[in-house]
C-alpha cells in the first residue's frame, strides 16, 4: 500500500514537473517567436532609415558640391545657362515642350457626356424609355 502511494505521489509530481516545464518552453517560444517577428520588422526599418541617410548624404555631396562650383567663374557660367540665363546682347530661346496628345482610340473609349438637351429629353420621358 505504501509502494502504491509513493509511486502516486512520485507520478503526480512527475506530473506536475512535465507541465511546469511544458508551460515554461511553450512560453519561452511563444515569446521568442513574437519577438524575432517583431526584430525582423526593425531590422528592416532600420535597412531603410540607413539606405534614406545613405542617399541624403549623397544629395549633401551633390549640393556642396554647386554651391562651391559658384565660386568658380567657369562652372558659374554653366550653372546660370542650366537656368536659362545668358551672357548680356546673348539671345536665349526657350522651347516649350507640347502637351501630348490622346490617342483616337483612348478618346472614343471614354464615356460621351450627354448635352442639355439629352437630360431634358431624359428627364421627359424617363431614364431607358421608363
């Protein structure tokens, strides 16, 4: 009988022991699990905040580097023709580029607006002959 009772007592806590520590890694995992979900999604911020300072310091460079071609006479110049001026009696001319134009058959797809007359005749006799 005691055997009987000692073997209960060493199987529930057996038992016991089993779920503590099944609980105890189903946390630990469940957790770890959340939280690489959670710094995979840093790292990628963090890939994108580097790559945009990345490019902000480039256009840093590109910048510095116009205003020190403004102190020399030569790169001034051609800065200033990149903005449309020229030297004094120099005549410029300036092309405006034409707005393209839509082809026939993007134009006949639209739907046609109906005029004045097409809603009063509609409005008279109903909306599909109704």
């Amino acid at each position: 009988m005691e055997k009987l009772k000692l073997i209960t007592g060493n199987l529930k806590l057996k038992i016991l022991l089993f779920g503590v520590s099944f609980l105890s890694l189903f946390f630990i995992f469940d957790t770890w699990e959340h939280n690489f979900d959670q710094y995979k999604v840093l790292q990628n911020q963090l890939n994108n905040r580097i790559q945009h300072a990345n490019e902000l310091t480039d256009e840093i460079g590109i910048l510095s580097q116009q205003i020190e071609d403004l102190d020399n006479p030569e790169k001034l110049e051609v800065v200033l023709r990149e903005y449309g001026y020229g030297k004094p009696g120099e005549k410029i001319d300036v092309f405006e580029v034409p707005e393209p134009i839509t082809p026939l058959d993007e134009t006949l797809q639209k739907p046609r607006n109906k005029s004045f007359i097409e809603y009063f005749i509609e409005y008279i006799v109903g909306k599909d002959g109704e």
